[in-house]
C-alpha cells in the first residue's frame, strides 16, 4: 500500500537532510545529537560536530567524533589545516588522530 502524500513529505531527502544537520551544528549546538542522528556517518557532519565539540570546550567528544568523520572519509588535510582546531594540537590524541 502506498504511503499517504503526507507521509511521504517526511521522508528524508539526503540534500535537505544535510541542510538541516548545517543548520543544527551551525546554528544550534544543542541540536548536536540530532545533527549525529540525522546523518551519522557522513564524515562532513561528523567533522562539524567535532568543530562545535572542540568550540564548546568538549575535547574527549571532539576527539572521538573527528576520529569518526577520518573514517567516514573527511579529508586529513581539513582537519590537519583547520585553525580552528589549534587548542587540541598540543594534546598526543591529535597526532595519533593524523596517524591512523
């Protein structure tokens, strides 16, 4: 049987979807959980949880979720480049993080 039409108004579009996770992790830090649930393997998201984690002074979050985005296939070099990731540079994790 097929859905009713507003039904299928719900469902998720990848385009939208990633949209709405800029907009979550952009605008809304609390809406970090819901940005992870709406596209949890999606290494450009994982990276910009990890952005907001770092931001926010959560570097245990920040490590594991950038760790997360590497394995999705974010780009080393973003996370190797971005300035705004410096306050973690010193910590052993970054390192190790680049290595992997």
């Amino acid at each position: 049987m097929d859905e009713a039409p507003h039904e299928q108004s719900r469902m998720p579009d990848p385009i939208v979807v990633g949209q709405r996770v800029s907009h979550y992790v952009v605008e809304r830090p609390l809406g970090l959980q819901r940005a992870l649930q709406l596209a949890p393997h999606d290494g450009d998201v994982l990276y910009r949880v990890a952005l907001v984690y770092q931001r926010i002074g959560r570097p245990d979050s920040a490590f594991a979720t950038l760790g997360r985005a590497l394995a999705a296939g974010q780009p080393r070099l973003w996370v190797q480049d971005t300035p705004e990731l410096d306050p973690l540079r010193s910590d052993p994790r970054f390192e190790q993080l680049l290595r992997r």
